[in-house]
C-alpha cells in the first residue's frame, strides 16, 4: 500500500493554497510474475521523458507551464493495472475509472489556457466525458526486453485531457474534450554511454480547432473544432558518459491528417528539449539547464534550476523561467510576457 501527498502555495492565486493526496494505491503480487495495483497512480508506458505519446493517461499540472519536469507535474488517476512479467516479455492491461482533465491555472491568471475567450460575452462550459468503473477507458500495452534494449506495443481507447472550443449556443461557449483511439510503438537501446530510444503513436480523434475568426465561429456553431488524426514520432537519446553529468535530447515531430480545410493550428509542428544536468557536492546539489524550443513561429522556453538535499527526505530548489513567442505562436504567446523566478521545497515521507 502507498499513500503519499502533494501540496503548494502561491500567494498571487485567489486560492493561495492547493493540496491533495497524490498516488495512492494498493499492489498485491499473487504470484511472482502477476501484479495487480488499483487506486489513485501514474502510468509510464512510453519512453519520452517530455512529451506525452503512448502515455496519454495522466493528466498535467500546467499552472505553471515549464517550472518542472513533465514527471513532477503529472496528476494520478483513479485506474486498475494487471501487469504479467516474463524474464523477457510482459503484458499490462489498464482501466482508468474516473475522468480528470489537466490542472490550469485560474480564470484571467497568467497561464490560464481560456484568456482569448474571456472577454467574450459568453459563458464558458466544459463537457466532461463520463468515465466510471463499470464505462473505464483503457489502455494496453506488450513489451520485450533485450541485453540492448527493449520493444513495446501500445493502444489505448480513451479522452483527451485538454479542451478544445466545440461549439456556440445561447450565450454559451461549449469546450469538449476528445475521444481517442490511440496506438503506436516504442523501443530503445543501448549504445556504450548512450541511451537512444524512439517511440511511434497514431491517434484518432483529436480535436483541431478551425482557421475562424471569433465572429464568423459565432455564427457558426459547428465552425470551432474539427475531429482529426495524427502521427507523432520522438526520436531522442541520454548520454551518461562524463562523470556526473547528464544530457538528454528528444526532437519531436507531429502531422495532422484526416482533416479538410484551413485549420487554426499548424498541421506540421515539430519542437525539441535540450538538457543539461550535473551533480555535485555529493550528488547533495543538482543544476539543470533545460531548454524547450517550437520550430514553427520560434518559440522557446528556458529553465535554469537548482536541487539542494538538505537531508534525504528534504530537498529545497530555485530557478528562473524564460519563455519567448511570436504573435502568431498559439500555444506560448499568451505567456510570453510571464519571465519569473522560483523557489520552492519538497518533502517526502
């Protein structure tokens, strides 16, 4: 069994502190090949370390777009997991029983994804999608393991955890989320001091918003989202040969196909992470710098961060923020002038 808690305070929020009991779960091993786990967890099934492929599972807590790693701000969702393990090969089968969308920042807050629409006389509605323990949706995933790396399979049936603008009603501006089918493949392998990795995923059913202004969408309900599909591919690799240091590098590449007309997003998107770690005191003190580049308006976010152990229990961290966009960049744009210093401390038990 493991309970653990997750907590933060900002004091520019209207609500300043937010709290909640993070993963918890409870794992029982029948035998020594089986494994089942259900309650409250984060699920790993693909090989990126920054973007989210295979793994479209958890959602994100974007409040802060970029202060951490994708693996610190993922959120844990009510699931089962049946995992089967071979020496060589396995089997997980996975049951997601509650429906959690990524975690924004508040209305009109500097990283608030709906600050376009604020202003608009209309009120905002989210549809949430209905996800239960008896209507889960669900994942899968078969893996082989080698001396020089490993293969996976996955597919998934189940929602997206970002919102897009569907459609207009009586002073009501409709957001819904995406049912997905998504599918693809993973593999990594060892070479000397790097680790090279790679990971493959179709999906169907994404939401793509139009190339509409605010006026003509409005007087078409139907005008806002269109449903599409997409090929996403990362290829990346670690490199751990030099003492203390780490650097990663993963370049990602995403087409949008399946869709007609003029779209209000790029339907040829391609970004990369570039980063650099190195430990020092004792592995006691950790610098990282991470920097996240979109090729298409030129488009970039840089993080400068530091990690002091106090004890083993008790880390405490500082940093700075940059983040440059284009007018036209959709996604960063409206952060652009958000620049901001950071600190912070993290206790486990």
């Amino acid at each position: 069994m493991q309970l653990a808690g997750l907590a933060s305070y900002d004091a520019e929020l209207e609500d300043a502190s937010y709290m909640e009991v993070d993963q918890s779960y409870i794992e029982w091993g029948p035998t020594p090949s089986l494994n089942i786990k259900s309650g409250r967890q984060i699920i790993s099934l693909g090989e990126s370390n920054y973007f989210q492929l295979a793994d479209r599972i958890n959602p994100v807590d974007e409040r802060a777009f970029g202060l951490s790693e994708l693996s610190e701000t993922l959120l844990p969702v009510a699931a089962s997991r049946l995992s089967y393990y071979q020496s060589r090969w396995g089997v997980d089968l996975i049951a997601l029983h509650e429906f959690r969308p990524n975690h924004y920042d508040e209305p009109y807050g500097d990283f608030d994804p709906y600050i376009e629409f604020r202003d608009m006389p209309l009120e905002i509605q989210e549809n949430r999608p209905d996800v239960s323990l008896t209507s889960p949706d669900v994942a899968g995933r078969f893996f082989l393991s080698r001396p020089w790396g490993d293969i996976a399979l996955f597919a998934s049936r189940l929602h997206g955890r970002e919102a897009r603008p569907t459609a207009v009603s009586e002073n009501t501006l409709h957001f819904d989320y995406s049912e997905l089918t998504l599918m693809g493949a993973s593999a990594n392998r060892v070479l000397g001091s790097w680790l090279l990795k790679s990971e493959y995923a179709y999906s169907d059913g994404d939401l793509y918003l139009r190339d509409y202004s605010g006026e003509r969408a409005m007087q078409d309900s139907n005008a806002l989202s269109v449903t599409g599909s997409t090929h996403r591919w990362m290829v990346g690799g670690r490199y751990t040969g030099a003492r203390n240091l780490t650097l990663d590098l993963e370049i990602l590449s995403s087409h949008i196909v399946s869709v007609d007309g003029p779209l209000g997003e790029d339907r040829t998107q391609l970004k990369g992470v570039a980063s650099i770690e190195r430990q020092m005191l004792n592995e006691k003190l950790v610098a990282n710098l991470t920097y996240m580049g979109w090729e298409d308006n030129l488009a970039s976010m840089v993080r400068v961060r530091l990690d002091y152990a106090l004890q083993d229990d008790v880390v405490v961290f500082a940093g700075a923020v940059n983040y440059s966009a284009s007018a036209e960049d959709q996604m960063l744009a409206p952060y652009r002038n958000n620049d901001r210093m950071f600190v912070g401390f993290t206790l486990s038990f």
